[in-house]
C-alpha cells in the first residue's frame, strides 16, 4: 500500500510539473535584455508627483551627482527651495512685461543653477515635505497654480497706472503657504547653516556649468538663448553640430559625469514602461501589417499597442542636422520634460541605450529608471547642462572654454 501511495504521489508530482513547463509563458524575443556598459553613481529617484518641475528634480539630481563624485557625500537637496525662489523671480519679470510673457510651472536647468549661485539651498528635511502643508503626500499644484496663475495674471495685466510691491508680499504668502517658507537659517549635521553658506560648503564651483544644444538657425562654436518659452532667463547654450554633441554626452558618461537633459519625450517611441525609441512610423506600419493609410486611421493606443510589442526590434529613423531644425521650427522638436542622462547599456541585438533617471517615482518596467536609444536622444535633445569638464579638449577648445 505505502508503495502504491509513494507511486501515485510521484506520478501527480510528475504531472504537476508537465503542467506547469506547459503553461510557462514564450519567452519575449522583443523585450530587451540590458548589459550594462557603464553606469555613474546616482541619487535616489524622487516623484514630482502632479507638478510640473521636472526641470527642478532633475537638475538638483544632476548637482547631487555632480557632488557624489568630487567628495564622494550623499545629499538630498530641497526642490521647494528652488521652486519658491524661481516661481517668485519668474513673477516679477512677467510683471515687468505688463504680462506679455509666460508664467508657468515649468522652467530650465538655468533656474536651479541661478538659485543656487544667487540665494543657495538647504537640505530637503529643512523645509516642509512636498504636499504635506495642504495635506498631500506628494506635490499636487492642481490648487497651489488655480491660485497662482490668476494672482500674477492680475497685476501684470492691471490698468493702474503705478502699483506697489505689496503685490510681491500676497506672491510670497502663497508661495509659502503651499511650499513652505525659505529657512533663513538651519542646522545640518551639528552646524548651521545658511543656504549661501551651504550651498558654498557642497565642494562644486557653480561656475563650471555650461549649456550645450544643436540647431543651424544660429552659428555653431557660438552661444545663444534657445527660443522655447520656459527658457524664460535667457541662458546661452554653446551650439555643436549634432555629431559633437552626441560625442558631449558620451565622452562625459565615459569620464564620470552625468548629464541634465532636456528634450521632447512627446513622441510616441517613448513608453511609460522605461524604453525611448526614435520610431521610424513608415517602416513600423509595414510591420505591423498595414499600409500608410491604415496606420494613419488607427488611434495613439493603438499604435502604442503595436510599437510596444515590437519592442527592441522597432525600427528607427536616422537622426539628421536636418530633421533636428525641422522639427524645432514646425514645433514637432519640444521642450518637454528633463531628466537625468547616467550611463549606457546595449541591448541583446547591440543597440546601444542611455540609461536615464526620471522623476516620477519608482515607476515603469525599470523602477524610475529609462533606457533611452541614442538615436532618441540624438533626435529629441533640446539642451542640456554639462560640467565643462567633460567636454572633450577639441570641443572646449572650439568653444573657448
């Protein structure tokens, strides 16, 4: 008897086991398996939740980097800081203009690096955790802008013929009512502190920064303030072709360093899972099985649908000078969102990736992580900050730097 139970039991085991090698799903040939070839130290990955300041999480993430590696120290450096300081600043100038230019949530690398060379910065914990004052657990400028918006839309647009600058004291109110109000002082490890005094005690010079972009509109080897509305402080960014500015990228993640990107990540090659491909929509409707004019009918999900399951195999174009100034000047090429540019990878068919830090907490396929080809970069890259550093001699040497 016990022989026979021992028989059947091994038997339903055995079955068992058929079953389950049965059922074990195809193994996805599309979906690309990364080898990573060089990846730079990081902060944290952080979550702007409903807020428009990716160009603050992904800047100070960049700053952050940039301290990692000249001293080797971990910071956690204060978003609100440089969002009360930049929204104020932004304010004053719109009014300035009698309001014939843009407030908005968005903003530039140049506004980080300006608060931190003019007002500072403090460490995150010396300010109120981000939604917690209006009972969140995370940003949510839904309320804080319907607030905001109409208050400087107001008094930049008012018929008096002289205003006073009690304007600036209800801005400040609400700037700190929503993202708590700037320390003045704080203590940080024992010692306090200003955020002059801190922000001169990270170990950078704040004058090692520079902007690089790509168009022909403007002379290359010289600089210019790209003309996108949330570049609203003018910054200059030095002018490469396009070849040399992709060289940028790689020769600073080959040194180290790590890049403040900013770009277009409206196209539809770029996927909330953690993947960024330049898609080459002819090619991809002839896969999928369709002509143009199917594919032209079919809905964004759809054709989402379709890219996604293609996977690593999707075709790309290739990134031209040319198609970079077309879609800048037809308004395809936009200014989008920033994140942070940290290594490279290849996938299982030797395409090469970026791997890049987003701000939308420990989201997607990657946990907060993106893998970027190096054509999406090269074909969506509006600007982006750089230590000077890390740009080759023969560049530097172009650029008189």
């Amino acid at each position: 008897m016990k022989k026979i139970l021992t028989f059947a039991l091994m038997t339903m085991i055995a079955l068992s086991a058929g079953a389950a090698k049965k059922k074990a799903p195809a193994k996805d040939k599309n979906k690309p398996v990364f080898n990573i070839i060089k990846e730079n130290p990081i902060t944290s990955i952080k979550d702007q939740n409903r807020s428009g300041t990716c160009w603050d999480y992904s800047t100070l993430s960049f700053f952050e980097a940039e301290i990692l590696k000249a001293t080797g120290k971990t910071y956690d450096l204060c978003e609100s800081f440089v969002a009360n300081k930049t929204y104020m600043e932004r304010a004053i100038q719109v009014v300035r203009y009698h309001g014939d230019c843009q407030f908005a949530q968005g903003g530039s690398a140049e506004d980080v690096l300006h608060t931190l060379k003019t007002h500072g910065i403090c460490p995150d914990d010396a300010m109120p955790f981000p939604g917690s004052l209006y009972g969140d657990s995370l940003n949510n400028f839904n309320e804080f802008f319907s607030v905001l918006e109409p208050y400087v839309a107001a008094v930049s647009k008012s018929d008096a013929k002289k205003i006073s600058n009690q304007w600036k004291v209800g801005m400040q109110g609400i700037l700190d009512a929503y993202l708590g109000k700037c320390p003045e002082k704080f203590t940080f490890e024992g010692k306090e502190y200003t955020p002059k005094s801190f922000a001169a005690s990270l170990g950078i010079d704040f004058n090692d920064y520079v902007s690089i972009t790509s168009y022909t509109h403007h002379p290359f080897y010289t600089a210019f303030a790209v003309e996108v509305q949330d570049n609203w402080r003018f910054p200059l960014s030095y002018n490469l072709p396009m070849d040399e500015m992709m060289k940028v990228i790689d020769n600073a993640i080959n040194e180290g360093y790590t890049i403040a990107w900013g770009g277009d990540v409206s196209e539809p090659g770029f996927t909330r899972q953690g993947l960024a491909y330049a898609v080459d929509t002819k090619k991809t409707e002839s896969l999928a099985g369709s002509d143009m004019a199917k594919w032209l009918k079919m809905t964004a999900e759809k054709k989402k649908n379709i890219i996604d399951s293609l996977g690593c195999t999707v075709p790309e174009i290739v990134a031209t000078q040319e198609m970079r100034q077309e879609r800048f000047d037809n308004w395809e090429l936009t200014d989008d969102h920033g994140m942070l540019i940290y290594g490279v990878a290849k996938d299982q068919n030797g395409k090469e990736y970026y791997m890049v830090k987003n701000s939308w907490g420990e989201t997607g396929t990657y946990k907060g992580i993106w893998y970027m080809t190096k054509t999406f970069i090269a074909a969506n890259t509006m600007d982006f900050l750089i230590n000077k550093k890390a740009i080759p001699a023969d560049i530097r040497k172009k650029l008189g730097l």
